[in-house]
C-alpha cells in the first residue's frame, strides 16, 4: 500500500499574506460589479431585445454570473 503525502510550504510574510487578502477581495469586489452591470443592462432590454441576442428573460442571472465568474 502506496501512501503519498503532500507538504506546502508556506513562507509567506504576514505583509505577503495581507496584500493577497486585500487582492483577493478587490477581485471580488471588481466581479460583483460586473455582476450587477450585467444583470442592469440586461434587465432594461426588452423581451424582444433580449431575443434578438439569444437571451431568455429566465436566463439573465446565469449570462450575468458567466459574465463576472466564469461559471
């Protein structure tokens, strides 16, 4: 029996790790806006608009989560 283990090593300072955080939420925080730009926009379009682009009123929120997480 094969056993495999995998150790990390972090050396990080603590100023390493708080610029990541403050990275990370600022991320966050650049995806949610474009989130909500797109769920903006595309709920101001009319149902024939949003047709012509290919687009379900039901669909909004799954274009808007691709849009800003890539899901």
């Amino acid at each position: 029996m094969a056993i495999a283990h995998s150790i990390r090593s972090f050396d990080l300072s603590i100023g390493e790790r708080v610029s990541a955080i403050i990275a990370a939420l600022a991320e966050g925080r650049q995806r949610r806006k474009v989130y909500r730009q797109t769920m903006r926009e595309l709920s101001a379009l009319s149902s024939r608009e949003l047709t012509d682009l290919g687009i379900h009123r039901s669909m909004i929120t799954r274009v808007a989560l691709e849009a800003a997480y890539g899901k």
